[in-house]
C-alpha cells in the first residue's frame, strides 16, 4: 500500500506540514515511548538528508529541554523487532544529548507513533516525504 501521492513544495512555500503528512501515515499505529537504544536510523540510502547544523540542534535540545518533544518520532516496527527511525534523527540525537548532559531519566525513553505493517517501500517513502516537508533543501539533496 503505498502513501497518497500529493504535491509537496518547499517548506518556504508553504509546504504540507509534518503533522498533516504523519496523519496519513500507512498501517497500524500506536503512540508509545521507545528506549533511545533500541533505534536504529533509516538506512544512509533512504536518508541522505544532511544532519542539522550545531548552532540549530542547540536550539532544538534548548526546545525540548523547555517545552518537551512537540512532535513524536516515527519509527518502524519491522518483524524481527527492530525500531527504525523513519523521521525524528535529529529529535533522536537531540534527546541522546539531553541524556548524556543531565542523566535524567526522563530521556532514556522518547515518544514515537511505532508504525507497524508497512513495506520498506512505504517506509523509505516516509523518510523521503518528512525530511522534505521539514527543510529548504540544498539543490543537490532536492535532485535526490
């Protein structure tokens, strides 16, 4: 079952927002707290999109650490069990720092709708979709 394709433009042209698209996410989901160690991330393949920077990765753990995570992750529960991150790899580094800077417990678990009953395809297409409605992308992450 793939996704419903859409038009997608630049965020900076007013992009579909990230709520709106994990909306229609496929399959069966459930929204749950998942220990940081047991994600794994997309494939580099799926997920060639560049790391924030550090100046805006500060401002996303000062966000987090303030108000708490505004949108969960989205991970995949494949069939052997393994969690992998299908969008949240910055909010994911963002909690692992917030954990290894105060040690509170609070940031050893972080919230994630756990999709479930998807194919790699629909998995992969996800990945690709929240980083684009996310950022301004460089040209060449754009032709990707």
């Amino acid at each position: 079952m793939a996704l419903k394709k859409r038009a997608v433009v630049s965020p900076a042209a007013g992009a579909v927002s990230l709520p709106s698209l994990m909306a229609e996410l496929p399959g069966t989901r459930r929204l749950e707290e998942v220990p940081l160690d047991k994600l794994s991330p997309a494939p580099a393949a799926w997920n060639f999109y560049a790391p924030l920077p550090d100046d805006k990765l500060l401002e996303l753990i000062e966000s987090i650490r303030t108000s708490e995570l505004l949108h969960p992750i989205v991970v995949w529960k494949q069939p052997d069990g393994d969690l992998m991150i299908l969008s949240g790899h910055n909010r994911v580094r963002a909690y692992t720092a917030l954990l290894e800077k105060t040690g509170e417990d609070k940031y050893h678990r972080i919230p994630a709708t756990v999709l479930t009953d998807i194919s790699a395809d629909e998995a992969h297409e996800i990945v690709v979709d929240s980083n684009y409605v996310q950022r301004v992308l460089t040209p060449s992450e754009k032709a990707r």
